[in-house]
C-alpha cells in the first residue's frame, strides 16, 4: 500500500471543507524534527538484525476544517541504530522512511489535540502501524505555530508496539478570521428615568435593615447574609520548657512565668489538658534517671496545681534518657537534656475581621 487511496481521501474531504464556519481553516504545511523508539527484532527483510531508536526529520501538509477538526499527510525520513549477529555485518545504521495519514480532533477548538491514524515505515520491508497519541499547537502568529505531540504505534502486520514524538512549526495559508462581537442595538430613548431608592443600613454592613438580623454589628467585623458576624475556628498553641541543674527536680524560679502562662491557657481553654514529659540527661543509671524525670515532671505539675489548674487535667511521665535532645557527651549536652517539656494546643472560635 502506498496510500494513494488515503491521499485521495484527504484531498476530498479538503473539497467539502467549505460547509464549516471556524476561526482556524484552510490548508498547512510543516516540517518537524523527528524520534522513534522500536525495537524489532530479527527484521525479515535483513535476518539476525535488532532495530533500535530512530532520530531524523519529516513534512507534512494537511487542512484545517474547523477549529475542532484537521487532517494531514507526513513524510519522515528516519536513520535507525541497528544491531547484527553476522560479525561480517558492520553497519551501526540503517535508513528508512515513514509515510503516513492522520486525524487531528482539536480539543475545544484549544490548543490540545488528539491524533488518529496510519503509518507505513519501509526499513528493508513495508511495515503498516495504526497510531494514536496527543498534541499541542501554539499559534505564534494568527498564521504560524510550534508544535509538540507524541503518538503511540502498533503494529498490524507485526505485532510491534513503538512510541514516536515529533517537535515542528507550521504554517496556515489563509487570512484567519477573529471573533467577531455581537452588534448591540441601540438603546431605546427613554421617556422616564427612575430613582434609584437607596434601602436604609444603619450599622454599616451593606445588609439592609429590612434584612439585618443583627444589628449594631461592629465594623471591623465580616457578616454573613443576615448581618451577623461571621466567626472561624483557630488554631491555638503554647509551649513551655523547663531546665533542671544535674540530679535535682526543684524547679527554678526563674521558670514561674512560663508556668504561670501555661496556666493561664489552661483556664482559658477550659477543654484543654496537659501532658508534661520529664527527660534526664545520659548520665548515671537509666533506671534513676527515669525516677528522676518523672519527679521532675510531678514538680512542674505541682506548680500547676498551685496556680489553680485541676489535677485531673495533668498528665505527667518520665522518660529518663528515652529521648535525649543532645546526644553529645559535654556538660552543655547534658544541661540540654536535663528539662520538662510540654506542648498545648486548642481551637478557639475567633471573630473573622472585614
């Protein structure tokens, strides 16, 4: 086959063309650089060759129908990587070429595309492949445009199944019509001019009064569609850390602030409770080192009682040398890990501001 039948066919359907109105129509030609990735083994028409990737060049020429529809023929002159068992056989390379017929769906007129349609590569034997693939077409010019598509090949007289890609420019011959704004008729000349009764809004908030089923809302607040403030939930949080000189769990005054901050949170977010976690440093024996972070942590609580915080809303544990924050073994490393660690978190329900 040598597509004359498929040429004829494109040359008829570029006849009825005239029936569609589009933005994009007429006829187009391009060139584009070319890959194809094969792997055919023991080609019949050379015995014991491997075909491998291709790279080369190629033209085409089509017509756009429409904005949604075009048809194309391509011609690709290919150079193969080749492989041989016949040692006599030196080649590295070998020429061959590509006809082919496509169709083009162009996505909503856009610059997306689909492609449908048959190819027929002559390397030492006529091999006929049905592809499918995607593309996208920039117009750099109402007439001028890069391309970029690749497209996958299976083959129907050998079961091959490739993978092509192609970069190009092309060109559509023809002025290219631009979208043309509906004429607006004239206005009808108007005899009464109305007035427009601006509703009274006595807070503000531009819902009317009629409508407003808060009123006197502040200004600084966002309202919904009834005129009442409109609140988000909010993440909230507060940290505190408490060091411990070596082998002691009195907790320092210079500490009570942090503690009192703590306690503060805790009274405000009434749902909200603590986890305290005592940690020592490596040194000594794990097993008193957790007694001792965990007296550490009972310290800190104790403090938390004392500010007024129910003991049922603390948690303390000791995790000794478990989780050390400096693995190090120098006086500083240690002080490091000598600490009571505890992390809150809440949600509150805050004001959303105009």
């Amino acid at each position: 086959m040598k597509l004359k039948s498929l040429t004829i066919a494109l040359a008829l359907a570029a006849t009825s063309a005239s029936s569609f109105a589009a933005e994009k129509e007429g006829f187009f030609i391009g060139a584009f650089g070319d890959y194809y990735d094969a792997s055919w083994e023991n080609i019949r028409g050379s015995a014991g060759t491997d075909v491998d990737d291709s790279t080369g060049w190629g033209a085409e020429i089509g017509y756009r129908f429409n904005d949604y529809w075009s048809a194309r023929l391509e011609y690709a002159d290919m150079d193969f990587d080749i492989s041989n068992a016949n040692p006599a056989m030196t080649a590295t390379s070998m020429d061959g070429d590509r006809l082919g017929i496509d169709g083009l769906y162009h996505i909503n007129g856009g610059p997306f595309y689909g492609i449908f349609g048959l190819k027929q590569i002559d390397i030492t034997e006529n091999l006929t492949f049905a592809n499918v693939g995607a593309g996208y077409q920039h117009y750099l010019t109402d007439n001028f445009a890069f391309n970029v598509e690749t497209s996958l090949y299976q083959g129907l007289d050998r079961g091959y199944t490739d993978v092509g890609a192609k970069l190009g420019l092309s060109y559509l011959f023809g002025k290219q019509s631009s979208a043309v704004e509906p004429v607006k008729a004239a206005p009808a000349p108007a005899t009464v001019v109305p007035v427009a009764v601006t509703p009274a809004d006595s807070d503000g908030d531009n819902i009317p009064d009629a409508d407003d089923q808060c009123a006197n809302t502040p200004m600084t607040d966002a309202v919904d569609g009834t005129g009442c403030t409109l609140y988000e939930d909010r993440e909230v949080t507060k940290s505190l850390l408490v060091k411990f000189p070596n082998n002691t769990s009195k907790v320092a005054g210079e500490y009570d602030s942090g503690i009192d901050q703590v306690a503060s949170f805790l009274k405000e977010h009434t749902d909200t409770t603590v986890l305290l976690e005592g940690h020592s440093s490596a040194v000594g024996k794990a097993e008193y080192n957790k007694w001792l972070s965990k007296k550490r942590a009972d310290a800190v609580a104790a403090k938390l009682i004392a500010d007024g915080i129910a003991e049922d809303r603390i948690t303390t544990v000791g995790l000794g040398e478990e989780r050390l924050k400096n693995t190090g073994n120098t006086p500083a490393a240690h002080a490091e890990n000598r600490r009571v660690e505890a992390h809150l978190k809440s949600i509150e329900r805050v004001k959303v501001k105009r």
